[in-house]
C-alpha cells in the first residue's frame, strides 16, 4: 500500500482514476459504503433471480452484468482498505 491516503477504485482502469477511498475514513463509514454497494448488487441480483431469462435481452444482460460488477468491485475495494485497517500492526 502506498503512503497515499487515497486508494483509486479498481472497477475502471486508467491513469488518472477520479474516484478514490480515503484510508483514513472511519471504520463504520468504510464498513457502510462497502455494505451498501454489496446490498445494492444482493437486491439486483434478487430481482434479476425473481424473473424469466428467456424474456431477457443480451443487452439488458450484460448491462446488469456490467453494474453488478462494478458495484461489487468498488465494494471489494472498500472491504480491502477496512481489512488493511483492522491488520494489527
């Protein structure tokens, strides 16, 4: 980990990343923001489980793909700058 107190997400690559993780954010607040991208993909996920794929347009597949995997990714990123945290040093 850098001496940065910033962390960039991981979902999209590039050089200047726009959205970062502060890693001196309080642990409840690190906690909530990881725990509400990882609902928010849980209730997608409910909601797409709860209907028929043959309905289901490709597009509209891979548009659901594509957020459930960028909400888990950013989520996974939090989750990984909390476990840091809690490290016994």
């Amino acid at each position: 980990m850098t001496n940065s107190p910033y962390i960039p997400l991981t979902a999209i690559d590039c050089t200047i990343p726009a959205l970062l993780i502060d890693r001196n954010a309080p642990l409840d607040v690190l906690h909530a923001n990881a725990a509400a991208r990882v609902l928010a993909v849980t209730q997608l996920m409910e909601t797409f489980a709860s209907r028929e794929l043959a309905e289901a347009d490709a597009i509209d597949l891979k548009h659901l793909a594509s957020t459930a995997v960028l909400l888990l990714r950013d989520g996974c990123d939090v989750l990984d700058v909390l476990g840091w945290r809690l490290r016994p040093v």
